[in-house]
C-alpha cells in the first residue's frame, strides 16, 4: 500500500478521534456550565501532562506532515502489521465514542469529578472503570502501527504509564464522592481492563 494511502487513513482516524473528544468535551463543560482546572493535579503532574501532551499530539502530525520528518524512529513493519493498525485504530474509535456518551456529562480533565458527577456503570463502564486511559493508548499504538514508528508507539504507552500514575488519586476522589458506591463498583470492575470472570 503507498505510504500516501497510510497517511490518508491514518489523519482521518487520528482527526475522528480528536473530535469526538472534544466534541464530548466541550459538550460537558456547556451541560455543567464547569470548567475545571488542571490545578488539582499539582503542578508537577499539571506539567507532565502540558509538555508530554504536546510532545505525544505533535509527533502524529509531524508524520502526517511529512514522514522523513519521523524516518530516524522508522520500525520496518510489514505491510500487514500497518493494515492491522488502522483496523484496530478505527475499532478504537467507535470505542471512543461508546465511552464517550456512557459517561457524558462526567468527563473530566483531571482526578477531580464535577459537582454534579454521577457514577457511569453502562457501556464499556460496566467492566472498567477508566476505558479512556486504555482506549487513548491503543490509539497511539495503532497510530505508530499504521505509521510504523516505534516513537510515536511509545508515547502511547508512556501517556497511559503517566495516567495509570495519576489513577490512584482520581479513584480516591470518586470512593470521597460517592463512598460505598463507588468500593462495590471497583470489586467487579477492572481499573483499565474488564476483571477476568467479572459479569
């Protein structure tokens, strides 16, 4: 397949992606009329997600620019492994959106909820309880598959390393906000995978 073909497919899965989040995003901060700071975090967790969201956003489209750009993290994929890429990325992103609108109105920039948070037990929330953490990463994996880079790949992987981090905090915040609720909801649910034998 031409790498043109690649780069065509790869925008218009990485664009989708985009837009459903701040489709979603946008969406939520109108419904709750809430905008909330990524002060919560701290500043050091604040500028590891400033600096590394720019890092992990820019690389996609320095490839999509213009692919020698990114030759030097070039893998030497086969074809097959590239194909399988986009199929997964566009898996991904009809994930994306089933996420999305579970939780609505609950999506959150930071660990904090929103005053109004109510607990997302439907769509892939049944099984776990942070899809987005896990769905963000394959869709960076996907994307280094498709454009076979091994950096843009890693990113991936470090972005949910970073996120996985910042976990504990934010499930801390949810047991703070609805208590009892919330522990039996983390015994049959996975944190970013479905809990093996869970209903």
């Amino acid at each position: 397949m031409n790498e043109n073909i690649f780069r065509i497919l790869a925008a218009l899965i990485l664009l989708t992606g985009m837009g459903i989040s701040s489709y979603f995003r946008i969406k939520a901060d109108k419904q709750t009329g809430e905008k909330i700071s990524r002060k919560v975090d701290g500043s050091v967790m604040m500028n590891i997600i400033k600096f590394g969201g720019l890092i992990l956003w820019l690389s996609p489209f320095v490839y999509l620019i213009n692919p020698q750009w990114m030759a030097w993290a070039k893998i030497g994929l086969p074809e097959w492994v590239r194909v399988l890429g986009i199929g997964v990325a566009i898996v991904n992103d009809v994930l994306l959106y089933w996420l999305f609108s579970s939780i609505g109105s609950g999506i959150s920039p930071t660990s904090a909820t929103r005053k109004e948070h109510k607990l997302s037990t439907s769509g892939p929330y049944r099984w776990v309880r942070h899809p987005l953490y896990t769905v963000g990463a394959i869709l960076f994996i996907s994307f280094g598959m498709m454009a076979d880079n091994w950096f843009i790949a890693a990113l991936g992987i470090l972005a949910f390393i970073a996120m996985a981090k910042r976990t504990p905090q934010e499930e801390a915040n949810l047991v703070e906000k609805f208590g009892d609720e919330y522990r039996e909801y983390m015994k049959r649910t996975g944190r970013f995978f479905p809990k093996v034998g869970s209903r």
